[in-house]
C-alpha cells in the first residue's frame, strides 16, 4: 500500500475547478476540489448529502439563499437537495467533499 498526498499536484487548473475522487466506498465518495479563482458560479443541488471542509485558502458559498465564508478549516454540512453555490473563491483553495449516497 502507498499513501497519497492531499497536497501532491494541487496547483489550480487556469480557471473553474478540479473534482478527483479519493475514495469511493460503499455509498461514501471522498473527493478533492482545487480551485481557480475564476470559476463560473453554478447552483448545484445533490441527491446525496454532502460535508466540505475548506482546507486552505477561502471561499463565498451561497446556501439555500444565505451567504457563507468560509476560511481555512471551516466545512459544513449541506443535507441532500440542499441548493448552493460557491460565489467566490481564493486561487488554489483546497477542498475535501464527503458524499454520502443512500441511507
């Protein structure tokens, strides 16, 4: 077994984001986000329930109407069908996602 690196290869694309699936699992998908900080704003809204922690750098989330920030080390728990939408984003934030698929 060889362990990975969050931080390995983690300069941001030129503009938008990078989504790399870490680990999927019975039902559970851990996935990295590197951020531009020229993203084109888009609302997701998930079938699954979803916990991010920004892990460096900050962002501007639009959540079901309510504006976030979120700095290094905040996450936030988004329950399924929850509409958001990252507003702003610093270049090169690093993100983890846990998707949580089924019940």
């Amino acid at each position: 077994m060889t362990p990975a690196n969050l931080y390995a290869d983690a300069a941001p694309p030129q503009q938008g984001e990078r989504f790399e699936a870490l680990l999927s699992h019975k039902g559970l998908v851990v996935e990295r986000i590197i951020s531009s900080s020229k993203i084109a704003s888009q609302e997701y809204v998930q079938e699954q329930d979803e916990w991010v922690v920004l892990l460096q750098g900050e962002a501007t989330l639009d959540v079901a109407g309510q504006s976030v920030q979120l700095g290094s080390g905040d996450h936030l728990f988004l329950p399924s069908r929850t509409p958001h939408t990252v507003r702003c984003v610093s270049d090169g934030a690093l993100w983890l996602a846990v998707h949580l698929h089924g019940r």
